[in-house]
C-alpha cells in the first residue's frame, strides 16, 4: 500500500498587513471627522439645528405667524445672581434682547450695548411715535410688551430717556422737546407699569435736543437723534430716603437744607474754580472734577 505523503501547510506570515490597513483606514476617516468638527460653519450649524428641531419636536405644527410655538416663552428664563436680590445678570440680559430683537437691530430700528454698570437699548422713535406725538403706536405697545417679558422676572432700575431732534416744537400740549421727549417717556413707563413691570423699578427723563447722537444738519441725524433708550442699571444706588413721619417739621428742615455750614455737606472745587456743595463730594463730575 502506497505511503501517503504528507501535505506541507503554508503559513501566511503577512496577515497582520491586512488588520493593520484596515486599522489606518479608520484611523485616517477619524482624524478626518474630527478636522471637519472642528471648523464649524455657525449659519450652517443653527440651520441644521433648527431644521432637526423641526422634524423632530411634535409642536412644529402648532406655530404661530411669529415663528414661536403656542404657550413658548418669548425669551429664555433669566438666572438671578446668586447673592438672591433677584438682580438680573446684564450679559444675559443683553443675550436676551439680541435673541427677542433680532428682526428690528437687523433692520437698524433698535441698537443693544451695554459695560459693567448699564444695559443700553436703543430705538428709532420713528416705529414708537407719530411726529410730534407721545401717543404709543401699536408697534410700540408690541415691542414693550415684550421688553416687560423680558425684564419681569429681574427687578434692576429701568430708566426710560427720551430724546428729540433740534427741530422745534411748540403746540399747546408741549412747548418745547424738552415736554415732548419727557411725555414719550412716561408714557413708555406707563405701559410698562400696565403690562407687569412695578413702578418703584422706574424713572422716565426727557433729554430734548440735548443729547444728540448725530448731526442735526442732516434729515438722517435728526433721524438718529429721535430716539428712545431703555437703561437696565447693574444694581440699585444708595439714594437718601424720606424723613420718619414723626420728625417736626423743624427737624426735617434742618437736615435737607443744604448750606455751606451744614455737617453733611461738603465743598467741591469745580475745574473753573467754582465750589458744588454736595453731599456725595466723591461722585464723578461730568466736567472731570474728580
């Protein structure tokens, strides 16, 4: 019977090239994923976002003409600080407003700025007033309430300012711009009051011509200078309060006369050598007197 002869098995000692390609192959797919994460294209990104949103959320068929869904905030909620004042944070607060406002600061109709102490809210008095009027307009009651959405929760100062071009004005009902810019405001206030925002966080001033932010040889400065800003204020000032009911009126006379001799009041030499008795010398002057 003829001897079987024993097959040789041939040992591929190369196998490990085809494991170690495959593993370069995802590596390189990995490095290239990572690469195109990280030069994010942000009009994309919000359009992506915005479009999964869409067909994922079940309220997308329930929006209104605004864009916003029924019973949807208008705005995030805005944290207070920790220290528990129910101060609102001025960045979030700015985030806010841009968010809210974004169609109006796009078309130049409202300008948003702010720096440590103060939150700054422009708008053209064009989309607020008929010329010549402190009659809210329908857009302006939209828009403000929408500002009282935004700045209920928080209880900073709001201080409303009025401001007009040098055109003059002199009907019966306001003689100047100093009456008209001063009318706009308080009835801003007023409709901030109405729509849930408490009065004691509120102040209305009229500035007139006074503060013009552009030139007023041009229809476009005036244009500019009327105007109406919103001042969300970081925190309250220390402001010196009424005397106690019980006080005579002797006393209370004593301590409000404000008289070079008095304890409380202080002598503050002006840049053109004139003295502002004060009570508050280390307040900052406008005039640079420190």
């Amino acid at each position: 019977m003829p001897r079987r002869r024993s097959r040789e098995l041939s040992v591929n000692h190369e196998r490990w090239l085809v494991s170690y390609a495959d593993f370069i192959t995802l590596l390189f797919a990995f490095f290239v994923v990572m690469y195109s994460i990280s030069q994010v294209n942000e009009s994309k990104y919000r359009v992506l976002s915005s479009t999964l949103t869409d067909a994922f959320d079940s309220r997308s068929h329930a929006k209104r003409a605004d864009g916003k869904f029924e019973g949807e905030a208008l705005v995030p909620p805005i944290p207070s600080s920790p220290v528990g004042d129910h101060k609102g944070n001025l960045d979030l607060l700015e985030q806010a407003f841009k968010a809210e406002f974004a169609g109006l600061i796009d078309d130049q109709l409202m300008q948003v700025s702010s720096n440590e102490m103060w939150l700054q809210v422009e708008l053209r008095d064009s989309i607020l007033f008929s010329s010549g009027s402190a009659e809210v307009s329908d857009t302006a009651r939209e828009i403000f309430t929408r500002v009282a959405e935004i700045i209920a929760d928080v209880d900073n100062p709001v201080q409303i300012e009025g401001f007009t071009d040098n055109v003059p004005i002199q009907t019966s009902r306001y003689p100047s711009n100093w009456e008209l810019s001063s009318a706009r405001a308080a009835a801003i206030v007023k409709w901030l009051i109405d729509a849930g925002v408490g009065p004691s966080r509120l102040a209305a001033v009229g500035y007139g011509k006074y503060q013009p932010v552009a030139s007023n040889d041009s229809a476009d400065g005036r244009a500019q200078n009327r105007r109406v800003a919103i001042m969300i204020a970081r925190d309250h000032r220390v402001r010196p309060q009424a005397a106690a009911p019980e006080a005579s009126a002797g006393a209370q006379t004593t301590a409000t006369r404000s008289s070079a001799g008095s304890a409380d009041i202080k002598p503050v030499e002006l840049n053109g050598g004139e003295l502002l008795y004060s009570s508050d010398p280390d307040l900052p002057r406008t005039n640079g007197t420190p």
